[in-house]
C-alpha cells in the first residue's frame, strides 16, 4: 500500500479516537453518583447476560515520558494498601446493586502498571471478586504487565489466582528509544517469558508496541518487528503515538529530542503491516495483528469484534464494563461513569459513600444508536445501515435523520479508495481503516471539531 504525503496531508486531522461514543469529553460533572447509581440497577436489565470488570492500579515505578494513561509513581506501601481498601469498598457496593444471577466472563486489570504492586495485594483483590461476584468458569482474566518488573514466579502466582490472559508493554526491543523516552528494558528476555506463559496455558498473549517515538527510524523499527515476530505473541498491537503535550506535561520532553513527522511514522506503520502480514499475522480492526486461530480474529471475520476502554474483545464475552479504581470509567448500556483521576481524591470519596464519580455521560436512545453505527465502523470497517435500523426499530429513513446522513460527505473517501458505498452498507478497503476514524466523524451528528482537543487521526 502506498500512502503519499498529499494523502496524510489530507487525512490526518484532529479528531477522537472513539474509544467512546460520545467521546470523553463529553463526560460531564452534572452527572451525579446518584445517576451512577440509577444506571447500574438500570444495567442489570439492559444487555444483562455477562458483566466485565475492570480494575485500574495507577502506579509505576517510573515515568515513561510518551505515557497517556493515569499513573502516578512510585508511590508508598501505606497509600498502596489505603487504595485496595478503597477498590474492596467500592466492588462491595456495585455489587450489591447488580443481581445475583449476572455472571462475570471478563476481568481486565489496568494501568498503570497493575504487576508492579506486591502479588499479595493483586490476591487479595482477586479473592475479594471472587466473594462478591460470580465468576463463569471460562471467564477471561488479564492483566495489562510491564516486562521490566515480571518475574516467572509472579506468573506462576497469577496462573494460580487464575489469570489466563497477559499483555506485555513492549513498546520497541531498542535500548536506545526505551532509555530516551525513560523507560526501563524488560527483566527477562521477552521470547522466554511469552514461551514461559503459553506453557503456563495463557492465551491471546500479546505484545504492546507504539510507532512514531523519538530515534525510531524505518531500520530500527522493522528488526523491532522482526523480532516480534520470532516471539510469535497470539496479538501483536502497534500503536500510533498519541502526542497530546496540554494534557500530558512529560510528552513535551519528546519534542526536546525530536519526533518523527506524519510520514515517516506512517511509513513506520506500513512497513510494520507489511512484516506481519508476510509472517501470517491478520490485520484486525485498527493497529491489531492477531494469528489466525486467536479469538479476536474469529470475531473479526464474523463481523462480531467489539471494542471497550480495554481495547478490542468478541461480542461473545464482553458485556457492560463495571470499573473500579482511579479515573476508571464504567461503560454501561445507557451511561458512562468515570472516577477521580487523583488518587487521593478516589480514596476520600469511596472512604465517605463508597462510590467516587467525578464525571459521567447519560446516553439517549439517539445516542445509543450512533454508538453502534460508529462502533461498527471502528470495529468490523463495515456499517449495514438497514440491520442497524432493524436493530433498532426504526426505518431506513429515521436512521438516517439521526445520523443527519449526507452521502456526499463521503466522495472523497470513495474517490481515494477508502470505503465503498452501496445499498445502505459501507464496507472499508485495507488503506480505509488508515482513515476510520475520519469515516467515523462523517458519521458522528455531534461531533465537536477544533485543535487541541484530539490527537491527529492517521
Ligand atoms: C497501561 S500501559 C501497559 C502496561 C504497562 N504500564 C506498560 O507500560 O508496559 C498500556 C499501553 O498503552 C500504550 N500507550 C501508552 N501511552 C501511549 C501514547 N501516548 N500513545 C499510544 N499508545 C500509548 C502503550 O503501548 C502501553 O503498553
Ligand atoms: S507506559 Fe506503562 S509503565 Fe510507562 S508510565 Fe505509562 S502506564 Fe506506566
């Protein structure tokens, strides 16, 4: 695939990553704990059949200066020990709120960096769960860890508790981009750890990688990729740096140093795509490289690959996300909650009323409706107007209206070979997913524009 300047030129604008419908920064504060509360005894007739946890642990040991997640570092044992009391208060609340019969199929540990705090505490948290909820006895149990702080007895430890799932933040096997961007080398090499987890009977084990951070060139990155490759990980993610400087302070130093511009980071990414695909890897949904037996890659042919604030995952195992933790966000049917970033106000609130929602976002059924059409875009590149009408009970027409669709909104995206229309169903091409995220905003009825509010699309 060829993709000229012009092309980014074109293409690569401000724009959400829909991560959300509404994005993120629609949340607001006029959303209250007693609407968080209404929403999760409304959740549990909505979409019932599964719940999937998630459980956010903020802490690093350090700061890797191009992070965008919520982290604070190091921090000290006593105010580690005050944040598990504060997850245990707010899990026994949310679930005495959602009935007994619901059964979990999905718990996601995030950060952070959920393997650097003490596997006595990740134990306790785990037996917690397993008291307050009922567990399916397939259920899918990760943990997002750093390399550098996993030992082999941590994983021996977390197979007990009955993980089965791992991702490792890779982000590039070079030790000279890992120590400008502040980021310490993995502990073990990372090709015995994968193989040490897959005889452990792990599974979708997968590799974190980020394209576009300062000192990549096209040769340092394809042996990057080369040698993921050998490890053979089920899932390989390579993300597109996500420079937002306003709201991450250490992603300016990045800027001190130098960072690849628009084409040369997307000739990082294609050359990538091309290595994979050439090892056998399958290209799913956008920057995901999954091996044709792993599960994501099921769904994805069957048109069934969802997405949540976790990352990809099939239909058939995710369900509502209750989340737990600082500036975690629960994603329910009809509503977003999202707790306090800062720690110490996280703690103070669930110690006063057990819950500690900062912000939120209440959904109307129109809203409920785009969510799915965008969803359908962002996951599976292919949208069927008249199934997501009937879907909804609506006719082709309402549909429509809501979406205020405007098929001359997307002649330039059909005249560039990005996606096809015909017959109310847009189907993506490969160079179209490069753009879903622009196909998405000509969907999107309330999208907000302007920069500096979103990262570039491409
Ligand atoms: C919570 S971290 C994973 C676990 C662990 N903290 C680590 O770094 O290994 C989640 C992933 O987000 C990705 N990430 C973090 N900051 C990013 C950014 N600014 N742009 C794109 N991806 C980013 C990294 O690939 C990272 O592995
Ligand atoms: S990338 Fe991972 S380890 Fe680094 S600061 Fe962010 S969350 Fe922590």
């Amino acid at each position: 695939m060829e993709i000229s300047a012009d092309f980014l030129h074109k293409y690569n604008i401000s724009g959400p990553r829909y991560t959300s419908y509404p994005p993120a920064n629609f949340f607001n504060k006029g959303f209250t704990t007693s609407d968080y509360i209404s929403a999760l005894r409304a959740s549990n007739q909505q979409k019932p059949a599964n719940i999937s946890l998630y459980i956010h642990i903020p802490f690093c040991p350090q700061r890797c200066h191009f992070c965008g997640c919520s982290t604070v570092i190091a921090q000290r044992k006593l105010v580690v020990e005050r944040y598990i009391q504060a997850l245990k208060t707010e899990m026994k609340l949310v679930s005495s709120l959602l009935d007994d019969s619901r059964r979990v199929t999905q718990i996601h540990w995030g950060g952070g960096t959920p393997n650097s705090i003490s596997m006595i505490y990740i134990r306790e948290i785990m037996d917690w769960v397993r008291t307050h909820f009922t567990i399916n006895e397939n259920a899918e149990i990760a943990m997002e860890c750093s390399p550098a702080y996993l030992d082999y007895r941590h994983i021996d430890q977390l197979s007990e508790m009955g993980f089965n799932r791992i991702s490792l933040g890779i982000q590039d096997f070079r030790e000279d981009v890992l120590k400008v961007v502040n980021r310490e080398v993995p502990r073990h090499p990372v090709k015995d750890v994968v193989n040490y987890l897959r005889d452990k009977g792990f599974k979708g084990i997968n590799l974190d990688f980020i394209y576009g951070l300062p000192l990549q060139t096209p040769e340092s990155f394809r042996h990057t990729i080369e040698q993921a490759i050998d490890i053979r990980p089920d899932r390989i993610v390579t993300f597109s740096y996500a420079h937002v400087p306003w709201v991450k302070e250490a992603q300016k130093q990045l800027e001190t140093i130098g960072l690849p511009d628009a084409n040369d980071k997307m000739n990082l990414f294609l050359q990538a795509t091309a290595q994979l695909k050439e090892a056998g890897y399958c290209a799913i949904g956008i920057d995901h490289f999954t091996l044709p037996d792993d599960d994501l890659t099921k769904a994805y042919t069957n048109k069934q690959l969802h997405r949540n604030f976790q990352g990809y995952c099939t239909l058939e195992t995710t369900g509502q996300v209750y989340a737990f933790g600082s500036s975690s966000i629960s994603q329910l049917w009809g509503a977003y909650a999202q707790n306090y970033k800062e720690i110490a106000k996280y703690m103070e609130s669930v110690e006063a009323c057990g819950t500690a929602i900062e912000r939120g976002y209440k959904l109307s059924k129109s809203e409920q409706i785009v969510r799915a059409v965008i969803n359908c875009i962002m996951c599976n590149g292919l949208l069927n107007l008249v199934e997501i009408a009937s879907e909804f009970g609506l006719s082709i027409h309402e549909l429509k209206e809501l979406l205020s669709f405007d098929p001359s909104r997307f002649d330039d995206f059909i005249e560039d070979g990005l996606m096809n229309l015909d017959n109310n169903e847009i189907h993506l091409t490969e160079k179209g997913f490069l753009c879903a995220r622009n196909i998405a905003m000509a969907l999107d009825p309330a999208l907000k524009t302007g920069e500096g509010i979103y990262s570039r699309t491409v």
